[in-house]
C-alpha cells in the first residue's frame, strides 16, 4: 500500500504565477502540484494536493490526514502570520 501525504496550500496560493509575479515569480500552483507529484513518484509516495483560502476547511483536512495519511505538508501562506 502506498503512503499518502496530505499537502495543504493556504490563502492566495491559487493566485501564484498571477498575482505579483515580480515577487513571487510565474509559476503556478499547478507546476507545485505536478513537481510534487513527480517527486512523491519517484519516492514511492502518493500526493493528496489541497488549497483553500479557509481556515476552517485547512483545519478540517487536518483532522482528516490523521486517519489516512503518513504526514502532512502545510504552506499556511498568510496564516503563518496572522488569521483574521
């Protein structure tokens, strides 16, 4: 059985490539998904690749994870400073 790992995007991470390119650059989040997905391969792993611009849905898919998933990968974007 292959081992998933949940990899959780949070706000304004569907705007990569779009929103201030300059500083964040043209890629998208569909490259993400598709390097990550290429590299979980060749590890033996299996991707589950999320984005929301929620809270609650990224806290949800968190509880989520603990029953089906080896791990979790979380870029909180503006969460990591702040939720309001």
């Amino acid at each position: 059985m292959t081992s998933i790992i949940m990899i959780l995007n949070g706000p304004n991470l569907n705007l990569l490539g779009t929103r201030e390119p300059e500083t964040y650059g043209t890629g998208t989040l569909d490259d993400l998904e598709t390097l990550c997905a290429e590299t979980a391969e060749g590890l033996g792993l299996a991707i589950d690749f999320r984005q929301s611009n929620t809270e609650g849905e990224l806290i949800s898919w968190v509880h989520e994870a603990r029953t089906r998933c080896a791990g979790i990968i979380i870029n909180p974007a503006g969460y990591s400073h702040t939720s309001v």
